[in-house]
C-alpha cells in the first residue's frame, strides 16, 4: 500500500510555503509512516487545502485529521510519554500558534504589497495575464475580509506584532533549556511549532516576525535541531510548469 503526502517542497526560504505540510511531513516521520512525497492539486481535494495523504486508496485531509488518522490506524500516539498536564499544554500550544500566529503570518505574507508580490503572488502564474490582477484583487480582498472578521484584521500591524511576540515568547518559554519542548525527545507539539516558526523566521519576506523568532537564542538552536533531523535528507519533486 502506497502511502503519499502531498504538499509542496522548499519555496520562500524555508522548507515549505505552508506549516501544516511541514507539520504533517514530521509526524508522519515521528509516527514511523513510509510515504511518498506529491505536489498537491488543491482542485483534487474537497477542502481544497494541503496537505492531504492518500493512503492506498483513502483520503485524508487536514494535518489534525491526519495524525489522528495514523495514531489510530499505528496505534501509537504521538504523545503517549507525556502527562496529562502536558498533553494539555502541547494542545493549547497548537491552537495558538494555528489559530492566531499562523493568521498573523498570513497577513504578512498576503496582505503586505511587497511581500506579496516576491512571493505568494507566484501561486497565479498559471492564471491568464489579462485576467490576472483580477483575480488577486479578488483573492486579497477576500482574505482581508475574512481576516477583519477573524479579528485580527482589525489591530494594526504593531497591535499584531504585540500578540505575535507574546506567542512566540511563550513557545521559547515552552522550550527553556530543554532540547524539544516537553524533554529530550520530540513530540507532536514540535512538529507544530516548527512548521509555524520556521514559517515566521525566514528571511526572503520583510517582517517584524523573523527578528521576533531570532531574538530567542534558544528557539535559533531548536529550529536548526528540527531541521536537521526531520529534513537533512527530505527531497521534494519540482513544481509544475
């Protein structure tokens, strides 16, 4: 039985546009998954988001539903080391690095003009020329609104830089001295703060996150310790076109 991940590979400075494929790719590797690698087709999909796998011939889609997916099809949990308290805190941490810092890097990324057009706006190349500037004004627009009604849209860029520090400062915190975030050895709450931080920290954008990551030694040293064993080897195959 094939099992495939698809997403997308290196891109923007870092090893993936999206943190969710990111956290997908390292619990699948933490869980003992054997997987292949695939650029998504986000029109193949319902929900139309990466990532997904394809699990012989099952679908699975959303990085959550994912490892709940392989936890019980393995029947091992990510987790299974840490106490309750911890288990809880690991939960906690996810929810806010994907439910806040992840929409505050978006607004970064997307709603930003200059950042905008070194990156995401790469996504629509394949959309006619006459039709393009259409088509972004439409997509930017949409997600602007979508934002102001998620809140965040509303604070102003250093209103958002505020939260964004005190998250990232509790996810250093997390860390303190220890190699991973709840000990020696990582867990699921790693592959997620990875993903997001690592997300943050890159330098091909212009924004206040890459400083607020780099100002914690320690969350320097933990994101080159997941690189390094979670993507020393990883390839992905070329985009498209």
């Amino acid at each position: 039985m094939t099992t495939t991940l698809f997403g997308w590979g290196p891109m923007f400075g870092a090893r993936g546009p999206s943190p969710f494929v990111l956290k997908s790719d390292i619990q699948l590797q933490m869980l003992g998954v054997r997987f292949e690698r695939a650029i998504a087709d986000l029109e193949a999909v319902s929900k139309h988001k990466a990532p997904y796998v394809r699990d012989g011939g099952q679908l699975i889609e959303d990085s959550t539903f994912i490892r709940a997916f392989f936890e019980r099809k393995l029947d091992r949990h990510l987790d299974a080391r840490l106490t309750r308290a911890q288990r809880a805190a690991a939960w906690a941490l996810e929810r806010m690095l994907e439910d806040r810092l992840y929409f505050i890097a978006v607004h970064e990324r997307w709603l930003e003009d200059a950042n905008f057009y070194k990156g995401p706006a790469h996504f629509f190349g394949a959309v006619p020329e006459a039709q393009r500037p259409a088509v972004i004004a439409e997509v930017r627009g949409g997600l602007r609104q979508m934002l102001v009604r998620q809140g965040l849209g509303r604070h102003s860029r250093a209103e958002r830089m505020e939260l964004a520090a005190r998250d990232i400062a509790a996810v250093a915190d997390t860390l303190g001295e220890q190699a991973f975030l709840f000990g020696a050895e990582p867990t699921a709450a790693d592959a997620v703060a990875f993903g997001m931080l690592s997300s943050c920290a890159t330098h091909y954008f212009d924004t206040p996150l890459t400083e607020l990551v780099e100002r914690h030694a320690g969350l320097v040293g933990y994101l080159r310790r997941m690189d390094e064993r979670f993507f020393g080897n990883v390839t992905w195959p070329a985009l498209p076109g």
